[in-house]
C-alpha cells in the first residue's frame, strides 16, 4: 500500500501482461499516455459476452438479442454516469476519439458553421484535435485561431476573452499528450460559454485518471478513447448536450440510424442511433463497460494521487540522477505524469531502441503534435509515461536504462 491509498502491487496482479517476461526479464510498460493495458476483469467480461452472450443489438427480438441488447445500453448508461452526463443518450459510440471528432467537426460544423465564422484551437493539440477543423475550414472559408503557448508550457490565457470574439467553436485538450500540462477546462469553458462558442474537449489523457463532470465544466462537447482508460482499442465516445446533437445532422447513413426509409428519403433514429450506423463494435462497448466498472472500483481521485505521488519521484529520479544531461519538457509548477524528454542531444529513437532492450517501453516521435513540437523546438522527444499499475521499479527501470544509453553513447558524444 503506497501513501496514496493505492495498493499498486495487488492493483499489478490485475494485469496479466504486467506478470509476463520478455526475454526472460520483466516488463516496464512506459507508454499508457499512447494505450493503457488491460486488466483482466475487461478481457473477462469480453471473453464472456462474446462467449455466451454474442448477438446483433437492437434489430432481433430473440432472447440472446434482446440480453445483447440491454448489456450494450448498459455499458452506455455507465460511460454517462462515469462523466457525470445528463443522460445516456447523450453517448455516442464511435470507434475511437479521432472519430469522435470528425463526427462532431463535419455534422455540427455543417450547421454550426457558415464561411467568415472562426475557430479557436490551442498550440497544444494532437492532430485529431486541429485537422479536422482544418479540413472543414478549407471546405467552408472559416479562419482558424489559435491559443499560444506561455513560456512555462502552459496556455497563455491572457488574451483569451480576445481570441474568442467572434468565434463559434473552441475545442481544446484537457491534458496535453505531450507535456502533460493539465489545463483550466472550467475556465476555458466558462470563456467559451461568454463569447456564445460552443466548448468542445478532448479528454483522451484526462478521462482515464481525473474524475470527469461534464456538468461542472460547463462543457457542450468531449470526446475521449476506450483503450488509454483500460478498455480495448476500437471503440470512443462523443458525448454532446441533447440539443446539440439533436441538431446535428447524421454523418453516416445505412442500417442502424434510420427509423424509416422511403423511395423520397429517409427519417433518423432518435438518439443517439442517429450517430451509429451498421454494427457498432458491440463486444468492444462491454470491455468499455467493464472498464469503467474497474476504474471506479479503483477510485479515480486514487488514480490521480498515485500518478502525483510517483510523477514526483520520476521527475526528482531523472534531474537528480542526469542533470543537465536531461530537459523535461514539462511545466515547472507540477510534474506530469507523461513525462516527454531530451536524453544529452541523442536522437529519441536511439534513446528508445536501447530501452527497449532493457524492456522498458516508452515512446518516441512528434507524438501526433507536430505544431507543438515545432514550438518547444524539438522534432521528436522521448516519452515515458505512468498510469495507475506503473510503481518505483518502472522508475528506476527507467533510470537504469537510461544509465546504459549514456555508456553506450557517452564516448561518441565526448569527442563531439
């Protein structure tokens, strides 16, 4: 049991890839901010569903249909709860976040939208996040603004009331994927909500380990993935006010999101099948389900003093230890769970292949954020970054390698 309330050794044991050898010695999974690893009460309630319970939803009537069925809008009813949503047909399934987004740029932006209008992006978005807007501005004449970076990794907030004039969307991270940077989503929705913008965020780092309260925020919009929450990869989720989504045209046709179709056209399935046409990734809804059930039992304010606690000992391991062989890209008021780097001027794919044979797993490259990497004047970082199962010895796994990148490089770069 660490100081947080968090029993991380048991809470490993959940994990059956965490109890696996590669080559004999133990993993180091330093890549959740990318895609969390499972534990086995998702892969169970997957394997069971598919397993004894595996039909079509809502178009049979049969027994194992209608079960299929009610397991399905029952995994949507939890997803609500767990954002605090005003209901559950405010949830829109999709196949992940990028989805998500395109969903909400293409059919809100149809309505929402009209060529002169703006649209208020951060410096610190993944590309899901800025191209679709992009692609709807070309299509539309709609300019796009943006947020700027402070000097200290941040937003520089100070002239948002002036950013927002005139525009009719801001969509922004809660949680950049890169520096890890936390941001004032109350703040920035309540600015949104002034200049009459809708205020859409992106969740995906900041969903799987703070409490999420739509409601609170003040939030018309989020959008977030199954597989960085402890869920499986194919499946995200839109969640938008019920007037917004009511609004909104359909963005794709066919089965499932019709109540009617006729020889002179076709009328919608109420909400939210307006959103999910042919099959919806039914077996990958459960795992999400069962997901949000283990969270939960875990506790999300546990999650986030786990991740503070150990951040913190990550980030005092590697200054302590490198120096000024090491820049954190990170603000210097906390320490962020995903903790992007530079290793003593060493290319982050060199960096990572001999990680990776010390089985730590980290990421390396532009992260999806290439405007934002441009910015912090880097073309590509190391990323390590913790989730609720990472304890000390993935730390100081860390560490070590990174030991064995300066004495594998460090001769090379003397004589430079």
């Amino acid at each position: 049991m660490t100081g947080t309330g968090l029993d991380v050794a048991s809470l490993r044991g959940e994990f059956p890839i965490l109890r696996s050898l590669v080559n004999g010695k133990p993993l180091h999974y330093l890549d959740s901010a990318n895609t969390s690893q499972k534990p086995s009460a998702v892969i169970d309630a997957m394997t069971e569903f598919t397993t004894d319970t595996y039909a079509p939803v809502g178009r049979s009537s049969y027994t194992l249909a209608t079960r299929a069925s009610e397991r399905y809008e029952e995994a949507r009813a939890k997803v609500a709860r767990f954002i605090n949503a005003y209901k559950p047909e405010e949830v829109v399934f999709t196949k992940n976040a990028t989805e998500s987004l395109n969903l909400l740029a293409q059919s809100w932006g149809r309505v929402g939208l009209a060529a002169g209008d703006a649209i208020l992006l951060t410096h610190m978005e993944h590309h899901a996040n800025i191209v679709p807007w992009q692609m709807l501005a070309e299509r539309m004449g709609l300019t796009v603004r943006w947020v700027p970076l402070d000097d200290d990794y941040g937003l520089d907030l100070s002239s948002l009331d002036r950013l927002l004039d005139g525009v009719k969307v801001f969509s922004f991270t809660s949680m950049s994927n890169v520096l890890g940077t936390v941001n004032p989503v109350e703040q920035m929705c309540a600015a949104a909500r002034r200049a009459g913008a809708l205020a859409v965020v992106d969740g995906c780092q900041s969903v799987p380990r703070t409490a999420t309260d739509v409601r609170r925020w003040g939030a018309d919009a989020l959008v977030f993935s199954g597989h960085k929450m402890c869920g499986p990869s194919g499946v995200g989720v839109l969640w938008a006010r019920e007037d917004i989504l009511a609004a909104m045209p359909p963005f794709l046709g066919g089965g499932g999101m019709i109540e009617d179709v006729r020889l002179d056209g076709f009328t919608c399935a109420p909400l939210p099948g307006k959103f999910e046409a042919g099959t919806p990734p039914i077996t990958e809804v459960i795992g999400l389900g069962a997901a949000v059930d283990f969270l939960q039992g875990v506790g999300m304010d546990a999650i986030e003093r786990h991740e503070a606690a150990l951040a913190a000992y990550a980030h005092r391991s590697l200054l302590a230890r490198f120096g000024e062989d090491i820049k954190i890209h990170a603000p210097s008021r906390s320490c962020p769970a995903t903790i992007s780097f530079a290793f003593r001027g060493l290319h982050p794919h060199d960096v990572s292949q001999v990680l990776d044979q010390r089985n730590v797993c980290v990421r390396a490259g532009h992260h999806c954020a290439k405007p934002l990497m441009r910015l912090i004047g880097a073309n590509a970082t190391v990323r390590a970054s913790l989730y609720l199962y990472s304890d000390r010895s993935d730390v100081d796994a860390l560490v070590a390698a990174l030991d064995d990148v300066g004495g594998i490089f460090g001769s090379k770069l003397d004589r430079s």
